[in-house]
C-alpha cells in the first residue's frame, strides 16, 4: 500500500455518507489517503495526537470534515503546518449553515480552506488536495487532466428527455 498523502478525518461515523464521496474522488484519482473518525470535542486527545503527527507521517494535505459547531477542522489547523481543507456537513438544525461559517470564520492567523456544504464540498476538496499533490506529482496530474475531460465529455454529450 501507498504512504497516504491525505488525510481524511470526520467528526463522526455519520459524517461518512457524505465523506465516502470525497474518498471516492481520490479513489479515482490515484491520491492513497487515509481516514479516521476524530471529533475535537468527543476525542480531543486523538485529534491532538493525530494531528500533530500527520506531518512526520507523510500525510501532504488535510481534508477535515465536521457539521455543527464544526471546530475540528480549525482544532486540526492549529496542531500541524500542513494545509487544511474543511467540508462543512449538513446539519438537522441549521442545514449546515451553522457548519459553513464555523468553519470559513477562522481568525487571521490560523487558515482552514472551506469548501461547500455536504458533497460538492467533499468531491472538491478532494479534487482541491489532488491540484495541490499535482505541482509536485506528474502522474497525479495526468489524472486531474483526465478526470477534467470525462466530465466535459459527459456533458458536452448529455441527452435530454
Ligand atoms: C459533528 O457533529 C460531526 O461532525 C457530525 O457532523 C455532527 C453530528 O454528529 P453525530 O451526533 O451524528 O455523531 O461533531
């Protein structure tokens, strides 16, 4: 198995639903990642520990999923000089609102890179992680390429009813 180069973590088992189509990106991609359920409030020892190793352990970007009061990804950026992408997931209450802004109001200083709610936010950040990787990473870019022309050939030959 590749070293991963992503991180994937979710503030919970139901943030996988969502979270499998950002895996499933990289899947499609080539990106070897790794994923975990962590929550900065019910397991904030293993984020600390997580988090604060991801560099040494050859993880390049982090992808930090969380809905709510959705401090993970932020909690994450502050442990480690590694970039974070947060996907903020959609809420019962306030259908991810709530999420969006816990995660993009980050204070100067600290930076976690937000992307949509639910899984627009999950496929782009994966495809986000991969542009990233591919500045280093010819074959990583040859995918991205690849993966560009597919959707434009889907749509460029889509049929309407
Ligand atoms: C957050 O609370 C998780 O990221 C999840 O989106 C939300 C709800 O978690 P569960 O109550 O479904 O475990 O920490």
């Amino acid at each position: 198995m590749a070293t991963a180069l992503v991180g994937i973590i979710m503030g919970s088992t139901s943030d996988w639903d969502v979270m499998q189509n950002c895996a499933q990106t990289l899947d499609q991609l080539g990106v070897p990642y790794e994923k975990r359920v962590m929550s900065a409030h019910r397991t904030p020892d293993l984020v600390i520990d997580w988090a604060r190793g991801a560099d040494a352990r050859g993880l390049k970007v982090i992808i930090a999923a969380a809905g709510g009061a959705a401090h993970l990804a932020g909690v994450a950026a502050a442990l480690t000089p590694l970039p974070v992408l947060g996907v903020p997931m959609e809420s019962a209450s306030l259908k991810g609102l709530d999420s969006l802004l816990s995660m993009v109001q980050m204070p100067g200083g600290i930076p976690v890179a937000t992307f949509a709610i639910g899984k627009p936010g999950a496929v782009n950040a994966a495809l986000f992680a991969a542009a990233t990787l591919a500045l280093s990473d010819a074959k990583i870019k040859r995918a991205l390429e690849d993966y560009r022309a597919a959707q434009s050939k889907k749509v460029a030959e889509a049929k309407l009813p």
